[in-house]
C-alpha cells in the first residue's frame, strides 16, 4: 500500500479523504519547527488549507498538541482536530477512530510515517502516505499558489 498510486485516490479512483498525522508531518522536515511547535501547528494548518483549496481534496489534520488560540473545526478548506488526551502520538488514536468510523475507510488515505499508526489504519482498510511523500506534493502544489 505505498506505492505512487495511493496519491491517486481510493478503491473507487475517486479524491482520496486525506487524513493527517499533523506533527509526524510537522516533523519530516526539519526546520527547527521544536523552537516553536504552535507557531509550526499554524503554520501547517495554512498550508494544508491552501493545499486543500487548490486540490479539491478533503482534508483533515490531527494533532497531538493544541495552541492556545486555534480551535478544533473548519480552518478555510480543512478541518482541524485535537488529540482528546495528552502525551506523545496522542493523535493516533483520533486518526485510528476516524478511519474505524468511516463507512468507507477504503477511500481514506493516512498521512504518516509512524510504523504502527500506519499498521492500525491499513487493518481497518485505509491506505497509508507516507508523510515525506505528501510533504513533496503539497509543495509541489503550493510552488503554483501565489499566496504561498
């Protein structure tokens, strides 16, 4: 389930319903994002928005971690969520929910390099991307956006 088709789209060749790992994505680059991880939580929030916007794709990041001004909800063109408990990978267990809730898990792709989210979301029949591979493509979209 990582090949380059999995960007495609789900079972049914239709946009995928992106769900992603925020900090594991956060962290495929090293940017010293550490030094201000809310100010990198905003920061990936405004690309995944303007990704989404330009794509179509229906997206949606979950974080372990919530800065102090930004909600849970819509943020322009993707929705936002928060690990319900606190602690390291507190995101998995929203993202293994998500899929687990979904009718259609197949049509699901998961954005993360994270081993055993990726084994847990594949068992409920999502696809996996790893997060370097996604990284690559919202900057290739966002090279053609002009408020990049």
């Amino acid at each position: 389930m990582g090949d380059e088709g999995e960007a495609a789209g789900g079972a049914g060749g239709g946009r995928p319903r992106w769900l992603v790992d925020g900090m594991n994505l956060i962290g495929s680059r090293p940017d010293r994002w550490w030094n201000d991880p809310d100010r990198a939580v905003r920061r990936l929030i405004g690309e995944l928005d303007r990704f989404a916007a330009a794509t179509g794709d229906d997206v949606t990041v979950v974080f372990d971690r919530r800065p102090p001004d930004v909600e849970p909800g819509r943020h322009g063109a993707v929705g936002v969520a928060f690990a319900s408990r606190r602690g390291r990978n507190a995101a998995d267990d929203e993202i293994v929910a998500m899929v687990a809730g979904d009718p259609d898990p197949a049509a699901d792709r998961v954005v993360t390099s994270d081993r055993r989210l990726a084994e847990r979301v594949r068992d409920l029949g999502a696809g996996v991307e790893p997060s370097s591979r996604f990284r690559r493509l919202v900057d290739r979209v966002l090279q053609g956006d002009p408020y990049r």
